[in-house]
C-alpha cells in the first residue's frame, strides 16, 4: 500500500472526527440561537479544510512523538499559543507589522478569518486568500506524512 494512502487514510478519519465534533457544536449553536444563516457552502469549505491541516498536523506529532508526554508537550507549545493567536479572539488587521508576520504565519489564522467572514460578512468581503493557503497547507502536510509513513521504523 502507497504511504501517501495511509497517510491519507489516517487524515480522513480525523477530518470526520473533527467534522463530528464541529457538528456538536453547531447543533448547540442553532439550539440556543434558531439561527441557520451563518452555514453556507463556504463556511462548509472552510470548516473541512481546518480539519484536514489539523488532522494532517495530528498524524505527523503521532508519528513524531516517542511518549504520551510528548504529545502534552507538542499541545502546549503548538496547538494551545496558536489558539491565542490565530485570529480567534482578535482582528489581525490590527496588530503592528512584526506580530501581523507571526499571526499570518499560523493556519488557524486563515480559518478564524475565513469562518467569521463567510458566517457574518457579505461574499464580497470574503478573504479568499484563505481557501488557497488552507488547501496548501493540507497538501504539504499530506506530503511530509506520506514522506515519514514511507521512512517508519518499529
């Protein structure tokens, strides 16, 4: 079997993992608002291919990681600093120039931004640039997982 499959394989299951857990809590979202307007095809988009660079980035720690330590380790100093600065609580327009360079460097920037204007702001202001850099960052995580699933050693 190609690695690029196995890694594939493994992607899509936490793609539909982390599709289920979005599900849950737009399920809550609509029971507490009767609110249906912010799901569109785009936030749908957007929403997948947060789950792909997050699924491809999980896979890689889990080949990565020799402990289960190592795994709270890579949580505290990846996923947690970039749920501060990913854009999720903030507007990264407007930060100085230097901490705009370190925000637009994170993925989770272009889903924070992507979600948010595809849910409240008119299609016109869409930032599409987020589409591309999401789907390009699945791609090359897709080819570094395949890369290491084809050099594993037990």
């Amino acid at each position: 079997m190609h690695p690029l499959a196995l890694f594939l394989g493994k992607m899509m299951a936490g793609v539909l993992r982390g599709l289920m857990t979005s599900a849950s809590v737009i399920l809550i979202a609509l029971l507490f608002t009767r609110n249906l307007g912010f799901i569109s095809p785009l936030f749908l988009l957007v929403l997948v291919l947060n789950c792909a660079v997050f699924s491809g980035l999980g896979v890689i720690v889990g080949l990565n990681v020799k402990s289960l330590e190592g795994v709270g380790l890579l949580n505290n100093f990846l996923i947690v600093p970039m749920s501060f600065l990913g854009a999720t609580f903030f507007d990264p327009q407007t930060l100085p120039a230097i901490l705009k360079l370190i925000v637009y460097l994170l993925p989770l920037t272009y889903t924070s931004t992507g979600l948010r204007a595809a849910a409240y702001l008119p299609l016109s202001q869409f930032p599409w640039y987020s589409i591309p850099v999401l789907l390009t960052v699945a791609i090359a995580l897709s080819a570094i997982g395949a890369y290491q699933f084809s050099h594993q050693r037990d």
